[in-house]
C-alpha cells in the first residue's frame, strides 16, 4: 500500500458508530494481538486543554530520557500528527506499512459481522505503531466524551488526566456540564490516580468525587494558577518552586494547563525518576502549532483553532490582555455545529472588522450566515466563501490594522496555515 492509499484507508470508515460501545474496537485490537495491554499509558479527557497538556506531557518525559508516543486528534496540518514518537510523526512509509497490517485486521472484522468506525480503525493503528516503536509510555488524548471512546480500552494507565470541563458535542455527551462530565469520567479505572483542576466548575467536581470514590481512586486538584511574572502574546513566565517556569502559550488557561502536567509528573516522579527539571525543561520546550501560535510578528499575525464555549472565551481573554486597544481583523470561520453564538459573543469585542470565510468541511457554517451573525451584533464583516481568497484579502486588508487574528476551527486552521506561511516572508518584507 502507498502513503495515499493509507490515507484513503483510514478516512474511508464512517466517522462515527451508529451504537455506542467498545466492542468494535476491542474486536478490531484484538486481530492486532491487543497491542494496548503491552504498553504504558497516561489518559487525558476533557473538553478543552487536552491538546497542549498532551504536548508538555509528552516533552516531559521526553526529556526524562524515555521514548514517548503521542496520540491526539484530530489534526490540523497532516495526518500523521496523530501519531508521533518524540516529537516527530509517523513517517509516509511507516503509515503505508501500518495500513496495509490494519486493513487485514479491519477485513477480519468485517467477516465477523464487526464494522469499526474511523476513529476506532486509527485509535487501534496508533496502539500497534507504538508497541512497534518500543514506547515506553504514551500520552494518549480522548477522542470525543471518555467513556465509550475507543482510547478506553486500556487497561490500567499511570494517572488519568481531565482537563477543563464546559459544553461540547451536547448533542452526544449530554446538555448539562454534569452529564459530559460523566462522559469524561468514563476513562476513570479503578485505583488509577486521577488529576483535575481546582478550577474545574463545582458541578464537574462533584461527578469526577462521586466517580473516583466508587473506583478507589485518588483525586488531586492541581493549582488552577501559579504567581505571574510577565505575561506575552508568545507565552506566559510564572513563579515555580522558587524559580521562574516558561509556559511557551499565551493565556492563564495554558498555565492551568501547565498545572494539570506538573501535578501528573509529580504523581508519577518516583516510579519514572521525573526530576524538577525534566518538568522545566519538558514544559518550556512545548510546541503545539494553532493554540495561539505566532505566524509572523510584524504584521503580528495570530492563529488559534479555538471552536467552543470554553476555549472562544480563552482566547479572547489572551487578545484583551495582551492586545488591548488594538485594531483586530479577524478570519473566522466555524462548523455549524458549534457553539457560534457563544464564540462570536466572546470574540466579537476584540475585532474590528470580521471576515467570515468557510472551511473545508461539510459541517461547516457557509461565509454569509457566519457573516450575517456578526453583522447583527453590530460588527463589520465581509464573506469571503474560498478561505485562500480570504487570507489573500486579509493581507492586503492588513496594513489599516494592528493585527490580523485566524480562529474559529482546527478544520480553518489546518486550511490556511501553510497558505499564511508560504506568504508570510514575502508579505512581510513590504510591510
């Protein structure tokens, strides 16, 4: 099988399954020979934040010397983000390969009257690369929810990690922060630490107490927060043990993030021989590209795959703190099934001017209802459907202002980050 094959493989599995459940992804695994039971893993659920905690989790066991696997979704540039080992993803050769093994395994199902979905079909890949690669721990981040997520079919992991906790997917997880808490919870083993943090809302705090009581299972609050030193667009230099800690993110919600990992390396310091500087180093060395990511500083240009209630509201505390009294354009594009109202009511008092384009998804919100939207809470906006017209138009747009923002959707992100690159050195040379 070809690389393209393989990508055409593992996108060619209906997206979700019709029932809940683990036994697709059990059957599926166990034609690869359970590859999950020969690993060591660190579980992380929740609705926003799992993506960077992974990150500076993953760094930081790097830099204790061990052999890390990553494993997030979804993607934002490239397929093989979603499986990496120290840092660098899968190659074209090593998916090709894994396809073809996965694709026996996937017709053996199929004989058996067993029909995986994508997410299971890569979750069960991702397990046999890492048991291929020798890892000796990975950072495995949930898909959607925790309970009926195919990542939870491991056994037994070192901690289980769940990040801040607020509305998504309502429609699957539940429309109280109660019940999606209780999906998240899901990934709680009996015995197995779990980490949270304290400022998780009270209502997730008590389902994840009631969850980790039935299980046996200790609940650490990490600090929501650590003394601010100086605080940048590029990232955030706080005050630890006594030292200075570089969160390389923008945001006090990345350095709540940065908490969830210093707890979890400190539950697991002895076992894994994790010092206070491989916890340094691991976090300051954290690169994840749109979570406030700078593509270019003069014209400041910032680009951030920020899509629900929680995370809209992030980022739009980082743009008020950092970019106050700042003329803003803004690219916004988002999937129809998202909390839109709730993003642009958070969003829409850092801009002055919106356009609104469509990434290319099926589920997403076309460029003129998006624009109409903003329009009506009274800010200008332009729809511009194709999203490499709307980042030329931006460019040319950009000299009338201080900075130009790209958000609203990891799909619009992945879209358009090559395109900025690509003519960021030439644009920035004239302006």
């Amino acid at each position: 099988m070809q690389y393209e094959e393989a990508l055409q493989f593992f996108h060619s599995f209906d997206r979700f399954g019709v029932q809940p459940g683990l036994d697709r992804v059990c059957a599926l695994s166990a034609f690869l020979g359970d590859p999950q039971d020969d690993l060591s893993f660190i579980h992380v659920a929740g609705t926003n934040g799992k993506g960077s905690t992974c990150t500076m989790l993953s760094e930081v066991f790097r830099a204790a010397g061990y052999t890390v696997g990553l494993y997030t979704s979804p993607y934002v540039l490239d397929f093989r983000e979603r499986m990496q080992v120290n840092g660098q993803m899968i190659s074209e050769n090593e998916l090709a390969d894994l396809a073809q093994t996965v694709s026996d395994a996937v017709r053996k199902c199929n004989d058996n009257g067993v029909f995986p979905t994508e997410f299971e079909v890569v979750t069960a890949a991702a397990f046999y690369y890492f048991k291929q690669k020798k890892c000796d721990i990975v950072i495995l981040e949930v898909g959607l929810g925790g309970r009926f997520d195919a990542t939870n079919i491991i056994n037994k992991p070192e901690a289980s990690v769940i990040t801040s906790v607020s509305f998504d997917h309502v429609g699957i997880l539940g429309n109280s922060l109660a019940a999606i808490a209780g999906e998240k919870a899901g990934i709680i083993k009996p015995g197995v630490p779990v980490v949270t943090s304290e400022n998780q809302p009270e209502e997730v705090k008590s389902v994840l107490m009631r969850k980790t009581a039935e299980c046996k299972s200790d609940l650490h609050f990490a600090q929501g927060a650590l003394p601010l030193l100086r605080e940048t667009i590029n990232g955030t230099v706080v005050s630890w043990l006594n030292g200075e800690l570089h969160v390389p993110f923008a945001g006090a919600h990345m350095v709540e993030n940065a908490c969830l990992v210093i707890e979890t390396a400190l539950l697991c310091a002895e076992k894994w021989h994790i010092t206070e500087q491989h916890i340094r180093d691991g976090i300051t060395c954290a690169r994840i590209p749109a979570r406030v990511e700078i593509l270019c500083e003069k014209p400041l240009i910032v680009l951030d795959g920020s899509h629900n209630d929680g995370s809209t509201a992030a980022l739009a505390e980082v743009l008020q703190k950092n970019l106050a009294n700042k003329k803003i354009l803004a690219i916004m594009g988002m999937m129809a099934d998202k909390e839109v109202d709730a993003a642009l009511a958070h969003l829409l008092p850092c801009f002055s001017c919106v356009i609104a384009t469509t990434p290319s998804n099926p589920r997403s919100m076309s460029a003129e209802e998006l624009a109409e939207k903003a329009r009506k809470r009274g800010t200008k906006a332009i729809a511009l459907a194709d999203f490499e017209t709307a980042v030329t138009e931006s460019l040319q747009m950009l000299t009338a202002y201080d900075a130009l923002v790209v958000c609203g959707s990891l799909y619009l992100a992945g879209d358009v980050r090559q395109i900025f690159i690509s003519l960021i050195d030439k644009f920035s040379n004239t302006y």
